[in-house]
C-alpha cells in the first residue's frame, strides 16, 4: 500500500494509518497537525525517543501508561526524577522498560529547563521548520530524513539533549505539525486544503500545519 488507502469509514487515509483503530485515529486526529507547549511538545519528543527501533502502534497503546509513568511529561517534574524514579520507571510494565531512553528523557527534561532564556523547546522546533513542498502522491515520497531534520537534530544535541537523531527529529517535525506528510489524496490533506481556502476567502490567517513524518513502525515512520 503506497498510495492513499480507504479506512474503516471509507475515507481515503495514507496506507499506514489503516492497519489499526489506534493508526486511524492517530492519523485523523493528531499527525501532522500543530502542537502547543512546552509539556506537550516535551511529551511528542519523549515518545518518538522511546519508539526508536520498535513500532509505533507499541508506543500508541502504552500512551498512557507513558503519561502515568511520567508525571504527565511535565517537564518540570521529570527534570526532578531521581535514581528511584529510575528503578521504578524499569519495572513498570505499562511502558518501555529501556534503562537508556528512560535516562534520557529525563536529562532530556533538565536540558529542557536549562534552556537560555528566550529560546523554548518550541522555539527550537519552529526554527527549523520545512519549506513548503508539493503533498507526496505515494509513501516512497514521504523522507525518513532531511536537511532540516537534520540541522534540528543538531542543534538539539548541543542544548543537551538525547536520543534525537536526523530521523526522530523529523517523526518530531511530523507529530507536532512542522511537517505534513499526509498524501495528496488522504482526506485529512483535502480537508485542510478546503479550511485553509476558507480561511482565505474570509481573511483568517489560518494556522495550518506545512507537513507530517509517518509513526516510525508505517512506512517511512520515525
């Protein structure tokens, strides 16, 4: 399945997002479509850390134990977790019991605390936002990397933080809207297409996502 794909409603959804109920919705509801917050966009690049080398429908499913586990993905508390919370967070079977990423996300939360002033992990994300580029017609469209992607990658690395190489920080990009990825034909992108036309026609600058990365485990997913 290359191509745009009809899902459970018939409705034409790029091909990864129709093996699954929790793909479709993620798909519907969350990718490519803009995030907002510190918490929020801390949450998005904790997870994406976590999926590296699994699939991205293992990570959708243990969600909220992630946000459980987590204190939320606030990052002030996170950044707080001791070497306790570390022996807690391996032996909580809800999540991904991965010593590594667990440590990372949360020198990931200091990295983030330690931010200089003015710069927000947000701020970070929208410098690096994509140019604009045609909608993909097939999933081999779709990049796994790009130059932005990997300038991100980057600059994340050297404020501190971890686990975000070229390829999570473009399922980064796509997750939280910087990137839209949704085929030409997913209705997801027509739909958009006629808001934001709408939007035009009634002098609305609309804050329409630019693109979408594909979860990690889909094709061309982070």
């Amino acid at each position: 399945m290359s191509g745009a794909v009809g899902g459970s409603d018939g409705r034409l959804r790029c091909g990864w997002a129709v093996s699954s109920a929790e793909y479709e919705r993620y798909h519907d509801e969350e990718w490519g479509r803009s995030v907002r917050g510190e918490a929020p966009l801390f949450e998005r690049l904790s997870l994406e850390a976590f999926q590296s080398g699994l699939s991205w429908i293992t990570i959708l499913r243990k969600r909220e134990a992630f946000r459980r586990a987590f204190a939320g993905f606030d990052p002030g508390e996170v950044a707080a977790f001791g070497s306790h919370d570390v022996e807690r967070l391996l032996g909580d079977a809800g999540i991904v019991r991965n010593r590594q990423k667990i440590e990372a996300t949360i020198g990931n939360a200091r990295a983030l605390l330690a931010l200089p002033e003015g710069i927000t992990l947000g701020s970070v994300l929208d410098s690096h936002r994509p140019a604009w580029r045609p909608a993909p017609a097939t999933l081999a469209d779709v990049p796994a990397i790009t130059p932005e992607s990997t300038a991100l990658a980057r600059e994340l690395r050297g404020l501190g933080f971890r686990f975000v190489g070229p390829t999570t920080a473009y399922a980064m990009m796509q997750a939280t809207g910087l990137a839209d990825d949704h085929l030409a034909d997913c209705w997801v992108r027509t739909a958009s297409a006629h808001h934001a036309d709408a939007d035009a026609d009634a002098g609305i600058d609309a804050d329409v996502p630019s693109s979408v990365v594909v979860p990690c485990d889909a094709p061309a997913l982070a």
